[in-house]
C-alpha cells in the first residue's frame, strides 16, 4: 500500500501477513475517534425519503477484495476504480436538488460502519498521504473522499484513472446482528442486503453502484476452512506459499456488475452434493449445495427443486442462467429465510434442509418456493436490480408472484397454492395495511431500510404483479417481461420502468393502474346488481373506496350463475373497474343470476355488498355451485365466519349453524371433489386471526371460544362420517406403501386426515371423551411415519388437559427425545409448546426461556420458534392482565441487544395493533412499546416500530 497516514502498519502489508497469533493491531485506526463519539452519543436517527433521491456522482466501477480471516479479527484490503459520472443535470426533481445543497461536498461518498469497521489505510493512488478534513471527511456512517483529492489522483496516475484502496479490520465472532461478515457456528458467512456490506468495508453500499468484482480473495486456515466460496467463477484455489501455519486461499471473479447488496462470502468445513443442469442454450451448469457434514443428506431435494425452477424460467419466460456454477450454502443462524447473492444463495438451513422422517409437506412446499425465489432474482433482481430501496417491491414483489405461479404450476395444484397465498394476503397483509405501519408498496420514508421488508412490499407487491398479468393476460405479460429485460439488463431501475415496458410492449396506456404504486390502505369494492327479465339483462354495479384520490383500475373477475340450476351461465370476464362507480351490463341471458365476483381474489381488496349485509343463503350457494375453486373455498369460510362471528356476538346463531353444518356435510361427502387438499381446506374453520379482521374489538379468547363452540357442533353432528373417513384414509395410506412421498395425491390425503383427526379431538368436554381424544391422538403420533403426521399429532396433544394430560405431557417427553438434538426438530418442539391452549402456556414458556438448556435468543430460528410463536398465540399473549405482552418486552430488551432487525420484527408483527384491542389491553399494551422507546441504547430498528406503534 502507498501512503500509509496514521503508523508504522505493518500487519496487512504485503511482505508481513498477519498470522493468527500475531498480537491484535493496537494502533488506532483512522476512524477510531468517530467511532468513539457515535458510541457515545449516538447520531439521531435519519428518515431517508424516496423523493430525495441523487444518483451518483462518482462510482465505483471495479472492485478487488482480499480478505484475510483469522481468529477474532478479518482484515479486509479493497481497491475500488472510481469513475465520474458526468451528468451536471443528473439531479432531476426539486427535492434532489435540495438534497444537492444540502450536500456540501462533491466527492465519492462512502459508507461504513465505523461501530464494527475499523479503518486502518486509506490512500488514493496519485496522492501523497491523505489528511482528514483536508482530503476526505469522516462523518458517522460515511466517508467523504473529496473530489479534489480524487482529480489529483487521476491527473498523476499514468492512465487517469482514480483508484481509492483501504484496509479495515472487523470482528465477525462479535456479529450478533447477522449483518455483514459473521461467524455461525464454525463456519463463516454474509448477508449484505439491505445495508450490510457498510459493516464490511467503505463502499458507495447502495443498489445503484453496480460494480464488477474482478477478484475477490480469501485466505484462511485451511484445517479449519477448507471451503472458501464467493460469487461467480472460482479462477484459483491453493495453499499460501511461506505462510506459517497451514494456510489457503481461492480467487473469485463475477464477470457480471452487481451492487455491494448481492456479495457474498462463505468459509467453512462443509459438506456438499453436486448436480448438473444443462440449459435451453446447452451450457452445462454446476449446482453445489452445502452445508455443514451432519446436513449434507439433507440437501437432494434442494437441488432437485432447483433444477425444476431453472427449466420452468426457460419455458415460462425464456430466462437461463447465465453463469456455469450455482452455489448455496445453508446455514443455522440467519435472520431471513434465504438470500439470492449472484451465484452464492445462502439459505436458513430451514429453508433448504429436508428429511422425511424430520421435514413436514408444508416444509418440502416452501423449500421448493424458496429455492425458486431465490434463484428466479437471478434475473428479477440481479440482472435487473433496484435504483434505490423504495423500489424493493420491484424485485421482491415480481419474484414472490414468479415463485407462486412456479409453486402452483409444477405441482398442478394452482388453487390450493392460491388459496395458501390469499390467506397471507388476507391475514398479515391487510393486517399491516389497518396499522400504523401501513405504507404503500412502494414506500416514501424508511429510518431503517430493514423494518420495509413487509408483507405489504412482498404480497401486496406480488398481487400488484398479478394484477398486470389479470389485465394484459399471460401472453401481454410475457412481452411486458420480455421488454423490461431488453430495455433494462445490466441496470438499476424503478417500479415506473416496470409499469413502462408493460404499457409499451402491449400499446396501452398503465397510468392510472400506477396509483396502486402509492396507495397504502386496502381498497374497498362494493357491489349491488338488477336484472331485467324481459330484456334478459343483468347489471352489475361496482364501486371503489381508498386512499387513493383518484380512482384505482381494479380488474375485478367476474362469472355468472343461473339462480335456479347453479350452472355457470357467463364464464369469468375481467371487468376493469377504472371509475368510482361503474355498472357492467351482462346481455342476453334466459334467466337471473347469482354472480361470483373477485374470482381467484382478481385484485387486493375487500369486497362488500352494497347493503353492508352477509348474505348467507348468497354465500351457501357459492359454496356448492361456484366453478371457480377459490371463490368456491372462499364462500364456504364466509359461511363459518359468519356463523362464528355471530356466537362471539352472542346473536341468535342456530340459522348460521345450520347452513355450516350443511355446507360441511356436502363437503364432507360430495364425490365430485376429487382433490383431498381442496376438500380439506373446505372442511377447515377459518382461523382465529382471520375471525379477528371481522370483529371491532378483538376478544382474542372469545375468539378461540366460539370457534371452538362451533368446531365441537361440527365434530359432534359428522363424528360418525369422520370416524369413517379418517378410517378408510388411513386404509389408503398404509395401502400405499411405506415409501415417503411428497406428491399431491400422498399430500392431500395426509393433510385431509389430520383435518379429520382435528375434529374427532376436539370433543373432548367429559372425562370419557378426553380419554378417547388423547387415544386417538396418541396412536396417530405413534404410527406416524412422517413429521407431517407427527407433528399435527403432537400440536392436538400439546394443548389436551385433564384426563389427557398425561399423554400431553408423554408426547412433549417423546417428542423432545425423539429430535435427538436436530436444530430443526427442536424448533417444532418449542413452538408446538408455545402456541398450546392451556390456562398455563405463559408460565411453561417463561421456564422454557429462562432454563431450558436448548433455548438461545441468539438464533434467530430458535427465538422464533418459541417467543414469536408465542406472541402469535393470541388467546394466550392477549392476557387481561398483560402478563404476556410484559413478558414480550422482557424478551425484547434481550433480543434488542442481540439482534435489533429480529426485535423489530417481532415487534411489528405483534405489538403495535393495540387499536384493534380493549382499552384495557390497549394500555398494556402500549405500556410494553413505551418501555421499548425509552430503553437506553435502543436500536434504530425497534425505535421506528415502537415510534410508529405509539402514534
Ligand atoms: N432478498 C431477500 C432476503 C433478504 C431480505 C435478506 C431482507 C435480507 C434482508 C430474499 O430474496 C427473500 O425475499 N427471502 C424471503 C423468502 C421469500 C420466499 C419470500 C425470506 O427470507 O423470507
Ligand atoms: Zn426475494
């Protein structure tokens, strides 16, 4: 290195490598007085808004990494090529050019961590020693280097290019966060996105730098790390010549640019399985899963998924991978489900790891969705990247609805997968949007890039996508695609470029369908109708509400029904509903008609008849003779919902009741239904939490009560057919053989049973009938030869009381030993626990936390598992007397400490809705968030949910 400002530096220089038992560097470091002051007078936290966005003035156009990893300390070396970018006008808007006053210095702006990032060297080539305050600037978060100091590097430099190198030193084993570089477990991993990279090194850490990585090194011991792994191509691997101890290294070269968000590093002793998949072009590519030795076994379905989301983006959207080698790593602590770095996805070992004797079908489900998400960013992310995060829902909203149609396609089971991705929509979605954090898809203000990874930019997002394709079908959609990929590889772009190369490629005009770009809120569509028998005209009037000012374009599907026969009379037309108030008219028909209307849940609203009312005969009629799936489902669990609502209300019910209790036995046994899945999720009561988006105050025990009222009615009057039905589904399961299968004929049929077993347990009112419930419960967890089965088994166990108590308290005892310590099984096991109905779920789940000996709130799978589980159990978390949210906060103050993206998390998810609550629980429960604000040290992250959860 050149110019060396502070000391007599010696330990990253080239002829003297650190070695591991070298003495930790003890000269300060450059920015060891900032970092000093931001510890102890942390900066006020910055909202960062959307309009205030300037590009670049400078970029880095090249990077090289060397990274050298030793005990407790990493030495980082970069050397970052610099360009200008010579826009003078670049800055467009009035707020940018505000934000430009506002920026006193022209230079390359660098961020950086100085909390974790210890800035040894910093020099410029061309240019003697650099001064602070002369030459560049440190400010908290950012190095400034000036743009004088950057020409006079290039006017000596022989070819003028500006090259800014530095060395820092992190300490990844100190990394609770799991952002930037950390240790998990033995091995060594990353995690950038959003803004990790900053806890690296000094970069311009924003998504519209995209650089090319020219080389990145890694040394490391080679006992311990003999896996060294980073993005793109490996060029050369080997041991250090002359180094003491043994020691390796391996050189990484990603030919395509990416932003600092999609590195990636893994260093570890793992083990892996290989794959190939030869692309429509005939290019073959290697697939490598690793993991850690123990897991290796687990990896084969993993890499099978991958190889059926790589041929369906070929034949779906003409989409190949574009390099020859496809790495992904799992790992145990990870604060998401999985990260799609360019060539080097890192997965939650949640995410990828299956087993049939460990995994549930939901597992094996997700696992596929998310292999298929992650590696579909390749184009819908990496290829194609944001400009800045407010555009994070063009990225992860395209992709989630690209995994969906993946996941329901390939397993031919669209409407089940619909119907799965409608209840999330519905539950944490339209959740978010009723709270304080509601925002719309695209947001305009962020403090921490971090708490915006939301239901609302993902599923709303994906609904969003969905929505274009309802609109311009699957061909115009497919051009959109085609034309967003053509116009924009190798870039960092914004929602508007989507919405323009959708509009362009099909001729027509997106501007009003962009308002749903910035409507937070769920819109709201209403519905009357007439017909006019002489004419044999039907009218259909819809009418929207939302934030919006101006009118959203909701395509809402719509099918029409002869009133007497049932039979669809007008096959699903999409009405695009671009007024306020719109009537269709629907011609030449013989007779009156019920109308089916949102099919497949066309868009993101509520729909409500205009009189305000439930037609429950109206409904009834759907749920038998709809022939679209999903409305056909979503009728039925209106019918229970409103069934339900109406004992939580203590209104006359028996009406309600009755219509529940035929619509359940013609589900129960109509032989027109050929799919177990479909037929068990009609036989399913609508969950607590969906009940909860129903009522104005959310009772959660009154909730579970009357659901439950209604669920014993149900097991009482079919208990008989059930009993049979459960028999000759377990005749047609052993019939099968004992070969694990995930398919959807194996899958249907388990998921139905345990439906079947659900009811048949919950008459358990006498002594007699517990007995009889724990029985049969306990022979379903005994002959169970799969998680699914045990694990449905074990959840009706875990909440049995009185004369089931004991084969509770057995289950929970063989449960635990029958996981023999496996992370994943543990997880289900403290959650199984956490989310019981007994009078004493909290106090079993305070002993659990505070002593027992495989708790940690330092993995974020295992903090999950019992504490947010825990706070999602509504009954139990929602006590009166607020012991539950207390315990939360004693949690969080923890967690906060450790890993404040987690304590956010959990926080949003389950503390800031106190509006919906009593004023009894309201106050505990803004008493937890109060507590949150004012705890000294508290993290961006958790103060901007518990600032927004208080207002
Ligand atoms: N890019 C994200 C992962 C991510 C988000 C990492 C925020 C760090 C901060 C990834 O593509 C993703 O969306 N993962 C989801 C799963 C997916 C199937 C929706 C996740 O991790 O939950
Ligand atoms: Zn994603």
């Amino acid at each position: 290195m050149a110019n060396i400002t502070n000391v007599e530096l010696s330990a990253a220089t080239p002829s003297k490598k650190p070695r591991t038992d070298d003495p930790p560097v003890k000269n300060k470091a450059l920015n060891a007085a900032l970092a000093a002051s931001t510890k102890a007078n942390p900066p006020r936290p910055k909202e960062i808004h959307r309009l205030d966005y300037a590009p670049l003035r400078y970029k880095v156009t090249k990077v090289s990494l060397d990274f050298n990893l030793f005990e407790r300390r990493t030495v980082v070396e970069s050397i970052l090529t610099v360009e200008k970018i010579d826009t003078p006008d670049s800055v467009t808007t009035a707020e940018d050019a505000k934000e430009a006053k506002n920026d006193v210095e022209d230079g390359l702006y660098l961020d950086g961590d100085e909390g974790v990032v210890a800035l040894n060297e910093l020099s410029v080539d061309g240019c003697d020693t650099l001064v602070l305050g002369v030459d560049y600037i440190l400010k908290p978060g950012k190095l400034i280097i000036k743009a004088e100091t950057l020409r006079r590097g290039a006017c000596n430099n022989p070819d003028g290019n500006m090259i800014v190198r530095s060395s820092v030193e992190i300490v990844p084993e100190d990394n609770t966060q799991l952002s930037g570089l950390y240790k998990d477990g033995s091995m060594y991993c990353s995690q950038c996105e959003a803004e990790g990279f900053r806890r690296i090194t000094y970069y311009p850490d924003r998504p519209d730098n995209m650089a090319t990585f020219e080389k990145v090194r890694i040394e490391a011991d080679a006992d311990s790390f003999p896996v060294l792994l980073s993005n793109g191509n490996l060029n050369e691997e080997g041991e250090v010549k002359g180094s003491e101890g043994k020691r390796k290294f391996a050189i990484w070269h990603d030919p395509f640019p990416k932003p600092s968000y999609l590195f990636a590093l893994v260093a570890g002793d793992l083990g892996s399985i290989e794959g190939t998949f030869t692309t429509m072009s005939g290019r073959e590519v290697i697939l490598r899963f690793y993991s850690e030795h123990k897991n290796a076994g687990k990896l084969n379905y993993a890499l099978e998924s991958l190889k059926r989301a790589m041929k369906w983006d070929e034949e779906t959207f003409g989409l190949e991978y574009d390099l020859d080698l496809f790495n992904v790593v799992a790992v145990e602590s990870f604060n998401m489900g999985a990260m799609e770095n360019k060539s080097l996805n890192v997965f939650n070992t949640s995410c990828v790891l299956t087993d049939p004797v460990t995994s549930t079908d939901a597992e094996y489900f997700r696992v596929e969705g998310i292999i298929g998400h992650e590696y579909f960013h390749n184009w819908t992310g990496n290829r194609v990247t944001c400009r800045d995060w407010f555009q994070l829902t063009l990225k992860e909203g395209l992709t989630v609805f690209r995994d969906q149609q993946f996941s329901g396609q390939i397993n031919n089971c669209a409407a089940i997968t619909r119907i799965q991705n409608v209840l999330i929509v519905r539950g944490s979605q339209f959740q978010e949007d009723d709270g304080p954090m509601s925002h719309p898809i695209r947001p305009n203000s962020y403090i921490a890039m971090d708490n915006f990874y939301t239901s609302t930019v993902y599923r709303k997002g994906a609904e969003v996508v969905r929505m274009y394709e309802t609109i311009l079908g699957t061909e115009g959609f497919r051009k959109g695609m085609d034309c967003y990929f053509l116009r924009h590889d190798g870039c960092a772009v914004t929602c508007d470029d989507f919405l323009a190369a959708m509009a362009d490629a099909n001729g027509v005009d997106l501007s009003q369908f962009a308002r749903w770009y910035s409507t937070s809120g769920t819109p709201v569509v209403t519905y009357s109708s007439t017909f006019n028998q002489e004419k044999g005209l039907y009218q259909l009037t819809l009418s929207q509400s939302s934030r919006s000012e101006e009118p959203l374009l909701i395509p809402v599907a719509v099918g029409l029904l002869d009133k007497e026969t049932g039979r669809e009379v007008t096959p699903t037309r999409v009405l695009q509903l671009r007024e306020s108030v719109q009537t269709f008219d629907f011609a030449d028909l013989k007779g009156d008609v019920v109308p089916s209307i949102l099919r497949n849940f066309s868009a993101p609203v509520k729909i409500v008849h205009a009189s305000g009312l439930v037609d429950e005969s109206y409904l009834a009629f759907l749920a038998t003779w709809d022939t679209d799936g999903f409305n056909r489902w979503d009728s039925a669990q209106s019918l229970y919902a409103a069934a339900i609502l109406k004992v939580i209300n203590h209104e006359a019910h028996d009406a309600s009741l009755d219509r529940v209790l035929k619509t359940f036995g013609q589900t129960l046994k109509d032989v027109g239904i050929s799919d177990d899945s479909i037929r068990a999720f009609t036989l399913t009561l609508p969950s607590e939490s969906t009940l909860s988006k129903a009522v104005n105050i959310i009772d959660p025990p009154a909730i579970l009560k009357a659901r439950n009222y209604v669920k014993q009615r149900i097991a009482r009057t079919f208990k008989y057919d059930l009993q049979l039905a459960y028999k000759r589904l377990t005749a047609a399961i052993d019939a099968d053989g004992v070969t694990f299968k995930v398919d959807g004929a194996s899958v249907g049929r388990r998921r139905l049973r345990n439906v079947y077993l659900g009811y048949l347990c919950t008459i358990c009112e006498t002594g007699e009938e517990q007995k009889e419930s724990a029985t049969l419960a306990t022979e379903h967890f005994n002959a169970a030869t799969g998680m699914t089965d045990k694990l449905a088994a074990f959840s009706i166990l875990a909440s049995m009381s009185g004369e089931g108590s004991i084969a509770r308290e057995a289950a929970v005892e063989k449960f635990y030993k029958d996981a023999n310590s496996d992370p994943l099984v543990l997880n289900k096991w403290f959650s199984v626990q956490a989310d019981a109905n007994l009078p004493d779920v909290l106090d079993r789940v305070k002993k659990l936390a505070s002593s027992h000996p495989d708790f940690s709130l330092r993995n974020p799978n295992r903090c999950r598992a019992l504490i947010t589980t825990f706070a999602m159990n509504a009954a139990a978390f929602h006590d009166e007397e607020g012991r539950g949210y207390e315990f939360l906060g004693d949690m969080l103050e923890q967690i906060d400490k450790i890993n404040s993206k987690v304590a956010a998390r959990t926080t949003a998810s389950c503390l800031i809705g106190w509006k919906k609550y009593s004023e009894t629980r309201a106050t505990l429960m803004k008493k937890q968030l109060q507590r949150l604000k004012d705890m000294p040290n508290v993290s961006n992250d958790l103060l901007e949910i518990v600032t927004k959860g208080l207002e």
